[in-house]
C-alpha cells in the first residue's frame, strides 16, 4: 500500500512543492511559515533520528533492555508535533520520541524507562502535556477520548479564543486500528463531537502483519463510518503532516468536533530490538521507502529555498553532540533501589501494594546474612555458637528463616486476589 490519489502531498519525493486541487486548502498554512520554523523542522528531524541510532546502539551494547525505533517516521511526528498549541494535549503509542522532544520531554526519560530503571512515568505538566507512553496497543485513544470530553465538560475548548481553546492529538498505528478501543474511540469522539484529532501513523506493518491483512479499505475511511472526517497525508512530507494537523486541530479547538489522519509512512528499522523484519519483509520494499525519505526530501527543499552547507553542518553537529550526550547520560545512570517499584502504582496507599512491599522487604532482609556465591563467609554474630556446633547453627539458620517466612505474606497468594 502506497500512495493513493486521495494522498495530500505538498513536498513531493523530490523535494518540489506539489501544487494540485488536494494541496491547494493546505498550502496557505505552509506558505505562512518563516525560514527560521522550517529549519527548525529540519533540525528536529535529523536530531531524533540521530538519537534514535544511538539509543539502537546502546541496546545492541547491552545498555537498553529493548530500543523502539522511529526511523523513517519523523515527518509526520515532527509536522503534527509542530501543529499543535502548548495548551493541547498529546497521547503518545509508544515511537513518538520526536513529538515528546519537541514538546519538552528529555528523551533520558525514554531511554530510562527502557533500561527498566523506571516504570515509565514522567509528568505531562513538565512534558508539554505530553502524556505518558502506552504500550497496550489503542488503549491511549479512548484515554485521549475521555480527555476530550473532560475538556468540552470544562468548558475548555470552542470559546473563540485560540490562545486558551484546547485540542486533544492521539498517536496510534496501524495495526492498532484493528483493536476495539481505537473503534470505540471514534463511537465517542464522534457521538460526543470531541475536540480530538486523531493521527494513525501507517508504517506498513504491525511487527510482522503487513497492512493489508488489516484492512480491506484504507484506513482514511475507516473514521468516515463513524461521522469523522479524515485525510490521507504523505506521511514522510513534514509540510502535509504539519498542514493538516494544524488545520485539523484548529477545527477541533473552535468546536467543530474529531478529526481524523492517515498518515503514510513506513517503519524503516525493526519494530523493536527484538524484531527481525529480515524474516518476513522484501528488500525491494525497504528501497522503494528509502527513496521516499522524509530527511532528503525537505534537504532538497531547503537548498533551493537558500539554506547553505553551513545550516547543514550545524544540525548535523548538534544531531552528534546529541548523540554523545545520551551516551554519557546512559552510563551514568543508577539503578533505582529495588523498593522503590512500590511507590508509584497508585497516588494513595494501597493495602495489596504496601503488603506486597512488607513482604519484599522481609524477604530482602532474609538475604542480608547469606554470603555472596565465592564470598568470604560473614563473620558470625556474637552468642552464635563456637566451630564444631554446625548443627546448632543450621537449625539456627533455619529457625530464623522461617520466622521471616512466616511473617511475611506470601507473594503467591497475592497473586491469587
Ligand atoms: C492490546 C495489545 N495487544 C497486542 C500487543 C502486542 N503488540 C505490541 S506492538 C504490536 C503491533 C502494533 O502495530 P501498530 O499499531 O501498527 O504500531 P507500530 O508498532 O507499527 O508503530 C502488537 C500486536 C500489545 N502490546 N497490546
Ligand atoms: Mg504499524
């Protein structure tokens, strides 16, 4: 699944303005913005990806646990990022790491959370309302949903001022248009007329399900049975991705109700770390994408436009430096102490969490006196009795396990609740 004639393109492959009846609405937006702003969607670009090839190669050194890559995928997420207001709301999947940069996230977040350093959580008023990564797939578009309908019961979108007018953007994919909370999402969004826009990065595959087996119609008309109007962009033309978000998320600030985005991308690298595309997908595929990439495309538009070899040069220094710090910043992190997993699960005390946590620490403590493995032995507490008693000192032993087993729950029958 390619483009279709229905695709909105405003940069071409060739890094030419496409002026046809599709882009005509759009233009104008695009048309509006200064030299400064689409230099800067350049930069964000080439940064994350910059950064998402490090982070790749941290995980291949054994410094991640698992690395979820964006490459090919930046235009639409940097466009859309860019085409939203600081007081809009965002719900992420889990591979928008430029829309979480662009919004204020430092991508040190990202990368804790996936050396399992945390549970990745950070706090969407220090992130630009970015809200938290959702790796249960479509789940974040019924959370953007109930979002949006907290805005309208707030009575926070649709004043006619669009400074203050809030708008809720969601990310999901593919193969997450499959899954009943994205379908449910649009019953409410459209029953509701909800400030949300929603926006379905096609990257062509759920791990290794190709599109086609998800849908026998493209996904732009999915929403449309639902009474929410969509596009299909080129999703590896930042100006369409930008144009069409913007347009799409002033329409549900002013109250006009959802909206709803195919954008056309492709996934360029593995669906994670622990994915090997080479087992299910054609080389020839991946070329016919490469020809399409986002980066060179808007290069070549930039040039003609009067950017020099030394804009070039500094995005690509600040892309390396970049690079070197999250490196430096990775392997200076610190595990977390192991009791803290307990302390954010809910925002008030809970009676299985903190059972759980006392038997953890009873547990913790019962290791305390055994000697590491090819440990000297620990020297033994004083009234323990002298060499030659083992057998004294083994019931001992036992006893005091025991009593740490007994006062502390047992984790299975926490289970079992
Ligand atoms: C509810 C649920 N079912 C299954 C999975 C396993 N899973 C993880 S990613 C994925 C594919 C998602 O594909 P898509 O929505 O196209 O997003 P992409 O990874 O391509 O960005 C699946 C099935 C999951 N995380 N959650
Ligand atoms: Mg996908």
């Amino acid at each position: 699944m390619s483009y279709t004639e229905a695709t909105v393109q405003l940069l071409s492959p060739e890094g030419d303005l496409v002026r046809s009846e599709l882009s005509e609405p759009y233009l104008p937006l695009v048309e509006a913005l200064d030299d400064q702003t689409l230099q800067d969607f350049h930069r964000q670009m080439v940064v994350i990806r910059r950064f998402d090839i490090e982070a790749g190669n941290l995980q291949r050194q054994g410094q991640l646990a698992l690395w979820i890559p964006s490459l090919g995928q930046e235009a639409i997420q940097v466009g859309s990022a860019y085409a939203a207001r600081p007081q809009d709301h965002i719900f992420p999947a889990y591979r928008e790491h430029a829309v979480g940069r662009i919004r204020g996230l430092d991508v040190m977040k990202i990368i804790a959370m996936l050396r399992g350093l945390s549970h990745g959580g950070w706090d969407p008023a220090e992130t630009g309302n970015f809200h938290l990564f959702t790796l249960v797939i479509g789940s974040q578009s019924l959370h953007a949903t109930g979002y949006g309908m907290g805005v309208m019961l707030d009575g926070a979108h649709a004043t006619g001022d669009p400074e203050k007018d809030v708008a809720v953007l969601a990310y999901f994919g593919d193969g997450a248009s499959s899954q009943g909370d994205v379908n449910e999402a649009f019953v409410f969004a459209a029953s509701y007329q909800t400030p949300n826009v929603f926006v379905l990065q096609n990257n062509h595959w759920a791990i290794s399900v190709p599109v086609e087996r998800q849908s026998r119609t493209p996904l732009y008309l999915r929403s449309r049975g639902f009474g929410i109007p969509s596009e299909q962009v080129d999703g590896n033309d930042v100006l369409a991705g930008y144009a069409v978000t913007r347009s799409y998320l002033d329409a549900a600030r002013a109250g006009e109700g959802p909206r709803f985005i195919e954008a056309l991308t492709y996934r360029m690298g593995a669906h994670t770390s622990s994915d090997d595309p080479t087992k299910y997908r054609e080389n020839e595929e991946l070329a016919f994408w490469a020809q399409r990439d986002p980066i060179a495309r808007f290069e070549t538009y930039l040039r003609a436009r009067g950017a020099g070899d030394d804009f070039f040069a500094d995005v690509q220094a600040e892309a390396e430096d970049l690079a070197a710090d999250v490196r430096t910043r990775t392997l200076q992190l610190t595990d977390p102490e192991p009791a803290a997993m307990f302390r954010h699960v809910y925002t008030d005390p809970h009676p299985v969490v903190a059972e759980q946590a006392a038997w953890f620490e009873a547990f913790e403590a019962s290791l305390a006196d055994e000697p590491a493995p090819g440990a000297e032995p620990v020297a033994p507490p004083p009234g323990t009795p002298a060499d030659g008693d083992e057998g004294a000192a083994a019931a001992a032993a036992a006893d005091s396990a025991d009593e740490a087993a007994e006062a502390a729950p047992s984790p299975a029958s926490n289970g079992a609740r």
